[in-house]
C-alpha cells in the first residue's frame, strides 16, 4: 500500500463522517464538503492503486530479464 492509498482512504472515511456531522446539524453545507472529501479521496486512492499496478508490472517485467 503506498501513501496515495492510504491518504485517499482517509480522506474518503474523513468525508463520510463530516457528511453525517452535517446530516446530524441540518448543515447543508458540511454535508456537500463531506461529499467532495470523499470523492478526492476515492480519486486519489484510485491514483494509488494506479501507481502500486504499475510499480508491479515494472517489477516483475524487470526480473524476467
């Protein structure tokens, strides 16, 4: 896992609670930020995921040569 994931991860679970906080005190507004939060979140965990594939793929293409 590198810190791509593990920070889109947060993000994403740091969003969902402001989006229930907001819920909870009829705030509009803190629920859309918890909505936006997770999205960047999911992107850039997305962005990891993307990044440990592609590490992988030069990893094992390196030792087979």
């Amino acid at each position: 896992m590198n810190k791509d994931q593990v920070k889109g991860t947060l993000k994403d679970i740091g969003g969902k609670i402001q989006e229930e906080f907001g819920d909870a005190i009829d705030s509009p507004e803190q629920e859309a930020k918890g909505l936006k939060n997770q999205v960047e979140g999911k992107t850039q965990k997305k962005l990891g995921d993307v990044r440990e594939a592609l590490d992988d793929a030069t990893t094992t293409t390196t030792r087979r040569h």
